[in-house]
C-alpha cells in the first residue's frame, strides 16, 4: 500500500482530549502557536472606574436661576437708576462753580438734574460742609441754566465761597468734589421749584447663542457587544461602549450649556472676526455675555480679597461697604474655589468657633438642614447673612481650574416681581434668568434627534448620529449687587 502524505494549513498535529479535566501534554492546546495571543484569556474587572468620581459641572444655575423662554434674537430689560442725585466733579473755590460732572457709578461725563434752590452736602479734600445751588437747572432767564447744562455754581452757609470754609482747601482751579442734594431752601413769597427731574433708568441687552454637539458611531459597531460593565453620570449603564459614549456627550453637552452661560462674551471691534465667512463653517460670531463678564462690566470686581485669612476680615468689611452703596441685599451665595473657601474657613475660625450659631437660614426658607444638604455653611457680617460653598467648576483640572483668574463669585439671594403671563399674577425671580428660544413650532430649550441608518432609518449613510442643540442667554439683572473675587 503506498503511503500517502499530507500537506497544508490542516496537516499540523492533531491534539487529543482528554476524558476528564487535566493538564496534560496531549491535550494542551497552544493559542499562541495556532494564531491566539496567549494561553489564557486575562483576568478582567468587569466594572469601569470612576477614575475622577461624578465628573458633570453642571447644577450652579439651576438652583439660582430661573428658566424663561423667548422668541426673539434679543432680549431688552430696563433697570432703576438711584433715586438720590449725587455726583462727582471739579469746583473753582473762588467762584464757586462746578464743572466736569460725572455720574458716581460709572465715571462717565454727564448732565446734572441739580435745580436752583437746591441744598447740598459737599466734600472738597475732605472738608465736609453744606451748600446751597445759586445757579442750576431752571428754566428762568435769571441766574438759572438751562437743562443739561454741566455746569453749576453753589454757595456754602458758612462762607462766601469753598475758599472760604477751610485753608486747607485752598483756591487752586479744578478741585475734585463729591456731593449730593438733600433738599431745598427758599424765600417768602417765590415761586416752586424750577424744571422737574425725570426719572433716570438704563437699558441693557443680550443675544442667544446656539450650542451644538453630536455624537456619531457607524452601524457594524453599534452590534459590538463591550466586556466592562459601564455606568455614567447620567444614570446610563451596560456593556455596550456606544451607549455609554453617548451618555458621556449627552452629560457633556449639559456641562456646556450652563459653562457657556458663566464664560461667554460678546465679541467687540468690527475686525475682530475679519475674513470668516460661512466657508469655514463659521459666520463671524457676536457672542453673549454671561455671568462673568456681566458682573466684569457691570457690578463689583473685588481684587485680593480672600489672600490670606490674617486680612481677610478686614478686606471683607471693605466689601460691606460696597454692597451698602448697592441695594444692600442681605443674603449673598458664595460660590468659591477650594482655596478662598478656606482662608473663609480659617478667617471665620479666628473670630469665632461658632460662627454659624447665631445665623439666619432665610433664603433656605429658615432650614439649615436645607442649606448644609446643599453644600452651604452661612455665617453673618454687619447687617449681611452669607453662604458659602464649594464650586467644583472652580476646582476642576478640566474646567477653570486649570487657568484659574476667578477665585469666587458672590450672587445676592434677591428677587424682583414680574407679571408671569403663564401663571397670571406677579411672582418673584431671581435676578439670573436663563432665557432660551422657543415657541409654538419650535422648543430650543435642549433639542436631540437621531439620523443614520441604525433606528432612525432615515438616511442612507451607514452610521447613526444623535444631534443636540440649545439656543439660549443669560440675563443678569442688578449686577451691581454681583461681585467677582479676583
């Protein structure tokens, strides 16, 4: 009988098993000889680390904001001026007449309201005393300005003019004084007050901005069955690694909304955006302002504050002084980063063991249960009730803690009545709004929608693709009242 041979990728050994289980040579099977990458498969954990804990960021302005729609590309809010007249400005001391008048907020060049007749408290280099206006807004021919006129001429009680009261002063031109109306004087027999002064108010406005995000995996994959065990932050869970890196954009996606609402501004000077054009996908952006840029331009910038705790009680009485020139709101959040929260810490612990003891939970409607679940601890300075609290998008590598430049933010606890046309009556908001696009055809509050080929159906592109998008703003209202640690 002839032998025959055999040759090809079968003709290897064959292995024999074994009847029972036992390591034997004749029932080894080699992986890695016949192509596998070892002997035995590896040893797994089943469950995926939460390597940086709960790592979404979002929630700040859900709990100090209230949500409105809108269905314009702009939003408009008007807001009080002070009801007081007082100014800053440069006094001749021997004639009396003050020119150059700004306005005490901003330092910008204006008109005065300042009527003839008119009494004032005045301070030139830090001599107080009482004058009364000669020569102001009027409407008369005789010694009265017309209105608008940013000059006037004041006569103090104790003296002919400034020059008068003090040697101190001097009569150099151009002497820097501050003062404000308190009332008025006149004789027997005149006439009323001249002119009327108008109530003074500012207008501000923002612009929506679209977010968008998508998260895209192709149709073989979406069949590929992971081997870890998956949780994410927004509660998703599995062993299917598409399903948790959409929960990841998902979640991410929220972190964006609200960071956009903290960190956006609006773009300035007309070449800022120069040679974009629709081919690169972009048009030139406006931008929107949010929180910090709001308080930045409009409200209290405080500047070395929370250095150390040996000055930090003195600093802050310097901050008390500032709020008590704004609306003196008595509650305030402060949302601080780990470091300025415990030089508080540490400032508070050496006035006081017990701070918090004597402290009012109002804004909490009176619970300190309810604040101390929420990551508060309060305590009380002059006639203000603070409270204080970590803020992880502060602490976060990831996020602002990685460049840093903010050290905190405090956001009074106030609210203003509004019509709600929803609701049918006046209620109370927040001065934060987060204001987002919507109406009968549309909500753009948080849109997402599916295409693809897997589920939806409806393109014939082999992938599927989950789109989000938010068309929102932020509105902040008496930002005078905000201040930004620094």
């Amino acid at each position: 009988m002839a032998i025959a041979s055999f040759s090809g990728p079968a003709s290897g050994s064959v292995v024999s098993p074994a009847m029972s289980q036992m390591t034997l040579a004749s029932n080894y099977l080699d992986i890695q000889n016949n192509g596998w990458a070892q002997q035995y498969l590896p040893e797994l954990y089943e469950k995926e680390v939460d390597r940086y804990g709960n790592r979404t960021l979002s929630g700040f302005l859900s709990v100090l904001s209230a949500e409105l729609p809108l269905q314009s590309d702009q939003v408009i809010w008007s807001e009080q001026g002070r009801l007081h007249l007082a100014y800053n400005g440069q006094i001749n001391p021997v004639t009396g007449v003050i020119d150059t008048i700004t306005n005490i907020d901003t330092a910008a060049s204006e008109a005065h309201a300042v009527r003839r007749g008119a009494t004032l408290v005045c301070t030139v280099a830090g001599v107080v005393f009482k004058a009364i206006c000669t020569a102001g807004i009027d409407g008369s021919a005789a010694g009265g300005a017309s209105a608008g006129t940013a000059e006037l001429t004041i006569r103090p009680y104790t003296g002919q003019n400034v020059d008068d009261i003090s040697a101190t002063i001097g009569t150099a031109d151009n002497q820097v004084i501050s003062f404000f109306v308190y009332g008025s004087e006149f004789a027997k027999g005149q006439d009323s007050m001249g002119a009327s002064v108008e109530a003074n108010f500012s207008t501000f406005t923002n612009r929506p901005i679209i977010i968008k995000d998508h998260f895209e995996i192709n149709g073989s994959d979406t069949a590929q069955i992971g081997w870890i065990e998956v949780d994410g932050e927004g509660g998703q869970g599995g062993y299917l690694w598409y399903l948790k890196s959409s929960g990841d954009t998902k979640t991410r996606f929220n972190d964006y909304m609200e960071m956009a609402m903290v960190e956006a501004e609006k773009a300035s000077g007309s070449n800022v955006f120069s040679g974009m054009t629709t081919a690169n996908g972009l048009e030139a952006p406006e931008g929107t302002d949010g929180l910090f840029a709001a308080i930045e331009a409009r409200g209290i910038i405080a500047t070395n504050l929370v250095d150390n705790a040996a000055d930090a009680l003195a600093d802050f009485d310097l901050l008390l002084a500032e709020l008590d020139k704004q609306g003196a709101i008595e509650e305030n959040m402060l949302y601080l980063n780990r470091n300025a929260n415990l030089i508080f810490d540490d400032m508070l612990g050496q006035v006081n063991a017990g701070h918090d003891s004597g402290t009012s939970w109002g804004v909490f409607e009176n619970s300190k249960d309810m604040a101390l679940n929420l990551g508060f601890s309060g305590f009380r300075r002059g006639s203000y009730d603070f409270y204080k609290t970590d803020w992880k998008y502060l602490n976060d590598s990831s996020t602002r803690g990685l460049v840093g430049g903010v050290k905190g933010v405090m956001i009074p606890a106030g609210t203003s009545s509004v019509y709600d046309q929803q609701v049918g009556s006046n209620v109370r908001r927040p001065f934060l709004h987060v204001r987002y696009r919507a109406g009968q055809a549309d909500d753009r509050k948080l849109k997402s929608w599916v295409t693809g080929s897997v589920g939806a159906t409806n393109s014939s592109v082999d992938k599927m693709e989950i789109h989000y998008l938010s068309e929102r703003c932020l509105v902040t209202q008496a930002a005078n009242n905000f201040v930004i640690l620094k």
